[in-house]
C-alpha cells in the first residue's frame, strides 16, 4: 500500500505553511501561481479548469504538480506539459503519474503531456519512467536569455546582427513608459487594452483577464512597456514571470503596423530583457518555445524573429499519452 495521500489546493488561503515552505524552496510564488490559474480561467471558462495537487507523505509535503485542464488535455498550455516538482525516487514518480492518469479519465481528458527538462545526458528518473510507459516524446527548446554575467552592453553584441541598427532606431525615436508594480496606474495600463484591440480590431479577451494581468503588476511579477513616437502610442508589450522559477516571459507585444519597417518591437523588447535581467531576483527571460516540427509560416516567422535576441537555447521533453475517450473504453 502506497504510504502517500493527495491534496487539492482550493485556494490561496487553503493552503497550509507546510505547502507555502515547498512552495518557495521550489521557487515558485503562491500568488503567482493562483493570479495564472485565474487568467486562464477568465480566457477560456468554459474549458479551463485548475486540478494542481499535492502529495503528501504523513505531514510532509512530497511533491507539487502544476496541471490544468484545458480543451480535453490535461497539461499547461497548447505547449507546455504538466510541471512536476518532487524527489527523484521511483515509488513517488510512479504514484504521481498514477495519480495523472486516473484524473486525465476521471476528466475524460483525450491527452496527458507531462514535461521535464534535459539536464543532463541522461534521461532523469521522470523521463525514463514515462519512456518505460509507452510515453510519445518531443523535444521543444526554451528560447532563453540568462542573467549569469548579464550587462545590456554585452547583451547587445550577441544580438542578430540586423537587429542592431532597429535597435538603435528605437533608442533614438521611441519615448519608453513603464507600468511596473512601483507605478501601477490602472488608467494607463488601460491604453495597453484599447491599442490591443485596436490593432487586433476587435476586443479579443475579457476585462477580467486584463484585470488578472494588473494584479500580476500590482504583486511585482508583471511590467508593460509603451513606445510613443512623437507622443503617439505605436508599440507596447507586456512581460511576466512564468511558471518556471525566476524566469520572465515575453507575454505579448503589439504594434503599429502601418511602421513594422522601422522594426518598433526590437528595441521595446530589447529594453524589457534588459530591465528584466538587471532585476535580482530574475535569473533568465524566455522568449518562449522553439518547436522545429512547426510548419505554419506565420508562426516560423515569429519563431525565427525571437530566435535573433536568444543566445541560448534550453531543450525541454514533452512526453504525451494520448488516452481512449470514454466510449472506447
């Protein structure tokens, strides 16, 4: 008889000081991690729910896994697997893929991703049980920036080369405004709102997910930058931290696109790595996953012009199971 036992977390205030203390060793927010739930929940209602858990031996808390449940896969997003934080000891490992697995079909979830870094030439003793068990593997790379000996100066130089003079273009043209959590100006932070949707054309998310992203701002994990040329709003992103510890990620950007040549993003996003990796308690900025297998090329041109500001790339396996829907089973 397995000695473990699970337990959902309902919410910031169910948690108890032995779950926050495992929380933060593993470097991972409480807030954070609830303010994410919310956003995708207010993005997607109708298909969206937090089924996270920990397991516990006795009082001792084991093991967190972050997992969600979205569009009948169980994972994190449409790339990203569900994220484990345990010891690597097999009994552990096998429970919690169990324990997966039994909620996935108690979901009638059609797909399980699990995800786990390659630290290392050999498979880690997650991997190489979820190989053991018929797992699908893909390897997708963290386009990654890291804050090791950072300086915007030499930063800068390792930069594509054709990046540089847009670069420079925008340091010259761009008049730079932060919403941060030192300056969390609700009123200004709505102009973000009505330039998305008036370059997307229409309003393509809710209030509520615009409200979550201010919170984010307000807690110290979450900074909008706006370009203005000639007191013109033409260019902003938004930056947040990512599940992964101490890592910010490039969330969303949006620009004039009547001014694309004069290339608005580069030096907006520059300056957002640059602010990010000078922040102490941030260790790297992702410019989110490579996947070489993508064949849209819409979404290769948006890889390939993340790619120029990555000096390093960090592989990551996503290992699926896809799972009989209930009819067949």
């Amino acid at each position: 008889m397995t000695p473990y036992t699970l337990s959902t977390p309902i919410g910031l205030d169910a948690l108890t000081t032995n779950q926050i203390d495992f929380l933060k060793h593993h470097d991972l927010s409480p807030k954070n991690l609830y303010l994410h739930a919310q956003y995708y929940a207010q993005y997607d209602p109708q298909n969206f729910k937090d089924i996270s858990f920990f397991v516990h031996d006795k009082n001792q808390v084991k093991a967190f896994i972050l997992a969600y449940h979205m569009n009948d896969t169980l994972s994190l997003s449409c790339n990203f697997g569900v994220m484990i934080y345990c010891e690597d000891t097999l009994p552990l490992i096998k429970y919690i893929i169990n324990s997966l697995e039994a909620r996935a079909r108690a979901l009638n979830c059609t797909t399980l991703k699990i995800q786990d870094l390659c630290g290392s030439a050999h498979l880690s003793p997650l991997s190489t049980r979820l190989c053991r068990q018929g797992y699908q593997s893909n390897v997708l790379f963290n386009m990654q920036v890291n804050a090791t000996d950072f300086t915007p100066k030499a930063y800068f130089s390792k930069i594509r080369k054709s990046y540089k003079s847009l670069i420079n273009w925008g340091r010259s043209n761009l008049s730079v405004k932060i919403i941060s959590s030192e300056n969390p100006d609700k009123k200004h932070f709505n102009e973000f709102r009505e330039f998305h949707a008036k370059i997307s054309g229409q309003y393509t998310r809710s209030q509520a997910t615009w409200d979550t992203h201010f919170q984010l701002i307000q807690h110290n994990h979450c900074e909008v930058l706006f370009g203005y040329l000639d007191n013109r709003l033409v260019a902003a992103n938004l930056c947040f931290d990512q599940y992964i510890p101490q890592m910010r990620l490039y969330g969303v950007g949006v620009y004039e696109r009547s001014l694309f040549k004069y290339g608005l993003s580069h030096y907006l996003l520059y300056t957002s790595i640059c602010r990010a990796l000078e922040n102490p308690k941030i260790q790297s900025f992702s410019l989110g996953l490579l996947n070489t297998n993508i064949t849209d090329p819409k979404l290769k041109n948006i890889q390939t012009f993340k790619k120029g500001f990555c000096e390093t790339l960090v592989p990551y396996l996503i290992w699926t199971r896809t799972l009989p829907i209930p009819s067949e089973i």
